[in-house]
C-alpha cells in the first residue's frame, strides 16, 4: 500500500492516541496492527519506536473488543470530522 506524508502522519498521530484503537486505523487506512507496527518501525527513530512499542503494550484501550463500552469515538476532539 502506498501512502502520502499527509496519510502516515495521521497514522503515526492516531498510533500515539490512547483512545484511538488499531481497528480504527485499519477502517479508515486499511492497516492492521502488523501493519501499523511495520509503518511505526520504518517512519520513527529506534528509541521512538521503542517507547511507542512500550506504551502500546497491553494498553487496552488500542484494542475495540477490550475497550469499555464508554469509548465511542476514535477521533480526537480537535481533528476535522470529515
């Protein structure tokens, strides 16, 4: 798959959110969570990648299934509801 600077900044911005799950990403830009690891290793700096990696780690929130039925939405406020 092939994206714009434009589509991998989003990725990367909403694979930092802890709201906004991985099915999210991969209903809007067609990843799955392999594939937004891959994207996540080859676009950041290896300690950032690390970091990421370490954060992500069984945060519940990144998962729908797992997620409290209270978390509806996987935008953040402050984007363009398009």
């Amino acid at each position: 798959m092939t994206f714009t600077d434009a589509d991998i900044s989003r990725i990367v911005e909403m694979a930092w959110e802890d709201r906004t799950s991985f099915e999210a990403i991969q209903a809007q830009f067609g990843l799955n969570e392999s594939g937004v690891v891959k994207l996540m290793r080859s676009h950041m700096k290896a300690s950032s990648f690390r970091m990421w990696r370490k954060r992500m780690a069984g945060r519940v929130t990144k998962h729908s299934a797992l997620r409290s039925t209270e978390v509806d939405r996987h935008r953040a406020s402050h984007t363009r509801q398009a």
